[in-house]
C-alpha cells in the first residue's frame, strides 16, 4: 500500500530499525557518528551536525555552498577558467576559421578585424591599456574624488544615501546608449520563445524603439516601453503561465527598463542639487549650471575612453556571434569560457579593477591580464593621496614563459616582485636592473625590486587579502 501521509518516498537502506534510532543529545568526542566538533564561534546544532559542505574553508570543499554568498564566489573564482589558455584557444581558432570559406557574410572579416589589432608597438600598447583603465572606471575626475572625500568623512547616514542616489543615477545615465542597445535586443530575442500570435507584436515594438532610441526620445522610449510592451508580455504570462527562457528574458527586459527611467536626466540633476545642501564642501556644486554638470559628465575621461575602446567592442561582437553559433562548436565552447571568466571577474565581491592584453608582440604571442586595486591602504586610515595602489599581472609570453608581478605602489614609491621561470632567473641581477631604470625613466623610485622564482601561480586572495575577508564588496546576502 503506497505511504500516503509520507513527505517523501521511502529510501531503500533507510527504513531498518538500525537507521532510525534517535540521535543522542550528549555529545561524545569518541563517537564516530558526529559529523563535526562543535565550534564555539559557531552557531550550530544542538546534535552538532551540518549540512555544510568545507565547514572551515570553503576554498578546500568541492561541493557547492549555500550558507555563504562570498564564499560561494570565491569557489567560482578558484574554478574560474584559465584565461591565458582560452584566448590562446580563441586566437588559433580565429586564424583558422578566418580562411575557412563558407562563413557568415561578415564573420570572417570581423575576425580578420580583430586579430589584426592585436598586432601593436609599444604605442599601441600604451594606448590599449590607458584607454582599458579610463573606459573601466566611470567615478573618476575631481567631481567623483569631491564625493568620495565627502562619503569617507561623514558619518551621516543621509548625506551617503544621498550621494549613492546621485552615483546610481550617474551610472545608469552613463550606460544609456548599452541600456538601449540590450533592450531592443531582448525584444528581438522573444519572439523566437513565444508562440508567433504573440511575438508578432514584438517585431513592431522593437522597431519603434530603434527610431526612438537613434533620436534619444527617452520619454517616447518609456511611453511604449512602459505603455504597450509591458502591458502586452505581462499579459502573456497571465495567459499562459510561461516559466520558461522568455519569463527569464522578460524579466531582464523589466530590469533594463527601470534602469533606462533612473537615468532620466532630469531626476539626475534633481538628486545631484540635493546634494548640495550638505556643508561646505558641497554647497560650491550649484555654481554649476545644468548645461555645465551635463557637459562635465558627458565628456570626462570615461566617456571618451569609452568611444574609443574599439577593442572591448570588437571583442563583444566576436563573441556575441561565436555564442550564437557563428563560428562553430570549438569557437562557441571557448568564448563561453572567455565570457564566464570575466564575468566572475566583474562580480559585485570583486573590489578590484581586472583587464586583459592579449598581443603580438614583435612576432610573439603574449597574453597579460592584471587585477588593480587603487585603495590597498582604505582599511588604514590614510588619505586617499597617499594610498596605495596594488598591481597583479599575469603574463604568458610565447617562448618565455609564465611570468607574474605583483607592484604596490605609494606616491613615486614601488615595491615589485616578478616571479619568472628559469630562463630568466639566469639573468636575474639584469632584469632587476632593467626594471630599475624602466621605473626612474617613468619618474618611480624602486624601493625594493625582486626577481624570484615562480613556484606556483600567484591566488589573488594572497595578493589582495582584503577579498577573503570580504571587507569592501558588496553586501548581497538574503
């Protein structure tokens, strides 16, 4: 006869008389069946036992954690895929795919595009990675060091909610034109998971907001957005219960939408005069003008590092097709990892700037991606002037090796530590010599420069301690 009043159904193994005893509740330290010891600095089980998988340190268990958000990320972040080893992939995969007939009209020459930017002089390298280092920090100039300043100093809870408002405002305002961009494309993609009575609607809608996005008509854009495409998707879910892949992409599409209204230029300037009821150091900020604030924020290093970054654009367009199915299996399977990593690598617990040059350099292949951390010193006390801004790069360089350097930086003082493989251990006393002068011709004093042997890959948990505590992400816990 079927159990009906059980929860579950019954387990084979699990219904003896010897596995359904009752656990003890005094606790024996020879008693093998107690999972764990009991941890004063815990709060645990009145039986001791947890469900927890590497209780002590996560980054030693392999199964996945659930009490812990942080945790959870930095068990990503050590499975994260090898970067260096994927673009390598990428690229070989590029120079054969990019003579292959029979391509996607375009795909070819868009790899040909890519691959030969990747063919620099030093010029061309201190062009890429200047402009990667402005395109990826949008809170820079003295309008955001004022704020920043301001934020460290008070202990007003309102004055920081206030300048947040002002900064989230900023950002989504900054990122109209990507917000725009995601949004017709979403609109684009749901029809292919809608049943076609439905979808139909969406082709119209997506072409309205195109012509409303090329003439920057952001009240038009939330009039249809808001007015007729919501209404008609949340229609369809009421209709058909659709849990499926379009609830997911009509949940992002809500997403862009709210963010693409927060950056209304209007309620950006409106939260930016609020802050100016705030002391001194504030009040100076309506001496601008409207005409003025919005030139100063559309026309800041970000911005214009941003238009010029063309090889973040053309990477993302790559990778968009070889998703897609473009350039074949192989192709896809690398850039999923390639896109994994950096998205790991962009996560809200990642306090950090991260970046990538890939490169022929002088008819070698060499891949570097870095990791910047510009308040090292935000735990001490310090001025923000004289921080310390902490470096990590990985470097594989193609008949070299692995080489890692690690550079913390205070004013014009650098402490550096390459950690190289043999072959430039020989000439150890040479190379830190070089490094000497590279450093006195950029205006650095080395103050300790070391070349040691790479024993291992360097974590970035043991470059940026800060990370493992998880003392400056943000703070998602449900």
């Amino acid at each position: 006869m079927a159990n009906l009043m059980g929860v579950t159904n019954p387990v084979p193994g699990y219904d003896g008389p010897n596995n359904t005893r009752v656990q003890p509740t005094a606790i024996r330290p020879g008693d093998t069946s107690i999972q764990n010891i009991p941890d004063p600095t815990r709060v645990g089980r009145p039986d001791a036992r947890t469900d927890q998988n590497g209780a002590n340190d996560a980054l030693l268990s392999d199964g996945l954690r659930y009490d812990s958000n942080l945790q959870m990320f930095l068990q990503a972040l050590r499975e994260s895929p090898d970067l260096a080893a994927e673009f390598t992939k990428m690229v070989g995969w590029l120079n054969v795919m990019a003579a292959t007939p029979g391509l996607t009209e375009g795909v070819a020459t868009e790899m040909k595009a890519f691959l030969q930017m990747l063919h620099m002089d030093a010029q061309g390298l201190n062009e890429m990675f200047s402009a990667q280092m402005k395109a990826g920090n949008r809170f820079a100039g003295p309008l955001m060091s004022l704020l920043r300043q301001t934020f460290q100093a008070t202990n007003s809870p309102a004055i920081r909610q206030d300048i947040l408002m002002f900064l989230k405002r900023y950002s989504d305002f900054s990122s109209t034109d990507h917000i725009g961009r995601t949004m017709n494309q979403l609109l684009r993609q749901l029809p292919d998971y809608m049943p076609k009575s439905w979808g139909e609607a969406l082709a119209n809608y997506s072409a309205r907001l195109e012509l409303g996005l090329q003439a920057g008509d952001r009240q038009g854009n939330l009039k249809l957005l808001q007015g007729e495409v919501i209404p008609h998707l949340a229609n369809y879910v009421e209709r058909t219960h659709d849990m499926g892949t379009a609830r997911t992409l009509i949940s992002m599409l809500i997403l862009n939408v709210t963010r693409y209204e927060n950056g209304d230029e209007a309620s950006m300037l409106q939260a930016f005069r609020q802050l100016s009821r705030y002391g001194e150091s504030l009040a100076g900020l309506n001496q601008l003008d409207d005409k003025a604030l919005l030139k100063l924020l559309r026309e800041n290093d970000f911005t214009k590092a941003a238009r010029t970054d063309t090889f973040s654009e053309r990477l993302a367009s790559l990778a968009s097709r070889a998703l897609r199915g473009d350039g074949g299996t192989d192709l896809r399977e690398t850039f999923t990892e390639i896109v994994r990593a950096m998205l790991i690598n962009e996560s809200v617990y990642m306090p950090l700037r991260h970046g990538m040059v890939p490169l022929m350099w002088q008819d070698r292949v060499m891949y570097s991606e870095y990791w910047v951390d510009p308040d090292a010193d935000s735990e001490s006390g310090r001025r923000e002037e004289d921080g310390k801004i902490q470096f990590l790069f990985k470097m594989d360089i193609q008949g070299l090796g692995f080489v890692e350097m690690v550079l913390g930086a205070r004013n014009e003082q650098v402490d550096l530590d390459l950690y190289a493989p043999e072959s430039i251990l020989r000439h150890r006393a040479r190379v830190a010599e070089d490094l000497q002068q590279i450093l006195q011709d950029h205006g650095l004093t080395g103050r300790s420069v070391q070349v040691r042997k790479s024993e291992k890959p360097l974590a970035i948990t043991d470059v940026f301690p800060d990370l493992f505590e998880g003392k400056r992400s943000v703070n998602v816990k449900v």
